[in-house]
C-alpha cells in the first residue's frame, strides 16, 4: 500500500471525479477556479482583452465541463487545456483579427448535440514549467476528447487560438496549425489555425488511427 501511495503521487493524472472528491471536496467549481490560478501563474500580464478572467471563464468551466482537462501530480495542478466551441459570429471575427476574449459567456458557446461540425477555439494551454512530462497525458486527454465527439459525428472544422508569447507561437507550429493573421489590437497576437483537414496529418490525427480515419472521412475532398 506505501509503494502503491508513492507511485500515484509521482504520477500525473488526468483530473477526474475521484481527484475532485480528494483535492477539491467534490467541488468542480472550486477545480475551476485552481485552472485559472494555473492560468495566472503560467501567463505574465496580457491585455484586458485577453487577459486570464475568472469572470469569463469561470462559468464556462462549470457549465462545459468535458471542454477542459487538468493534469494534476501532488495534489497540484500542473497542465491543462480548455476548448469551448464558439459561435459563427466569434469564428469570423477570430480570422479576421478582430476576437476579444473577454466578451466571451457561458451564453456565447455552443454544445454540440448534434452531428455536424462545429469550431473549436483554445484559450489556454498550459504546462507549468518543470512538468513537461504532463504533456503526453495532456494530449492524450485532448485526442480522447476528440474522438468522443467524433463517435458521435461531431467534428472541428477548425481550431483557432491566439498566441500571447513566443512559446505559444512554438506551440501553435509544433501542433501543425497554420498562421492566419495578427490581431488588430496588437501585433505581438497572432491567430492560429488548425483546419479539419488538416487534423489526419497532424499529431492529433498521428495519436489516433480512429481519429484520422474519421476527420480524413469527414473532410475528404470533393
């Protein structure tokens, strides 16, 4: 039992029901709220219209609880993702340079119930520095998220963020997405892009044969 109790402490965990009854005394909302403390502490001051607000985004967590994951090891939060599907209106202005973040809701993201294809747009993802052996699980959380849409024929005709900082902009071209402007407010903003097309070919589709047949299926051309 103590060999068993030293491996799980060393070990990084995809933040779950039993994590929340341990960490959080079973609240979500108090596990949504150490996400955006995780957010502050990774990300150095933004602009108002990007920056970490637990306003925006606190309830988002709560109402969209399978569009975000956490990585946790000693009982600390050390990575996490976050992928709300925006709205049309929000997708038009994040490719034309124009998206402020802070005028995000709970109200302004949409649930996909039904099949289709929907957009995904990624305010956060987040490894502490120090635990980049997170990362792994943190994309194997983010492909299974992935495929559960896709068994229910959902797809992403698009992933969209906005990178604050160099090592974003690192990220955005390790995970294969393509440059699709800067952003108005600031040039030091850029807006990236990973297409459903693109995700067969890109380390999404590499982590998963059954992901890559489906978007290659879904988004075939012609």
């Amino acid at each position: 039992e103590h060999r068993t109790r030293r491996r799980d402490a060393n070990t990084y965990r995809v933040l779950d029901d039993d994590l929340v009854g341990a960490l959080f005394d079973g609240s979500w909302h108090e596990a949504g709220k150490a996400s955006i403390v995780l957010a502050e502490t990774a990300f150095d001051a933004l602009r108002e219209e990007f920056a970490v607000n637990q306003d925006v985004f606190l309830p988002i967590y709560e109402r969209y609880r399978d569009h975000w994951a956490a990585i946790m090891k000693d009982g600390q939060m050390v990575a996490k993702w976050t992928l709300p599907i925006i709205l049309p209106e929000d997708v038009k202005r994040l490719r034309n340079g124009t998206f402020v973040e802070a005028n995000l809701s709970a109200d302004r993201i949409h649930q996909p119930i039904l099949p289709g294809t929907y957009y995904g747009y990624c305010p956060a993802l987040v490894v502490l520095p120090g635990h980049e052996g997170a990362a792994p699980l943190m994309l194997s959380s983010f492909v299974a998220f992935l495929e559960r849409l896709a068994s229910r024929d959902v797809y992403l005709y698009g992933i969209g963020t906005v990178a604050c900082t160099a090592g974003g902009v690192q990220v955005c071209k390790d995970l294969g997405m393509a440059h699709v402007c800067d952003h108005e407010l600031d040039s030091r903003l850029s807006i990236w892009e990973l297409s459903g097309a693109a995700v067969p070919g890109s380390i999404f589709g590499k982590r998963s044969a059954s992901l890559r047949r489906a978007y290659a299926r879904e988004f075939a051309p012609g």
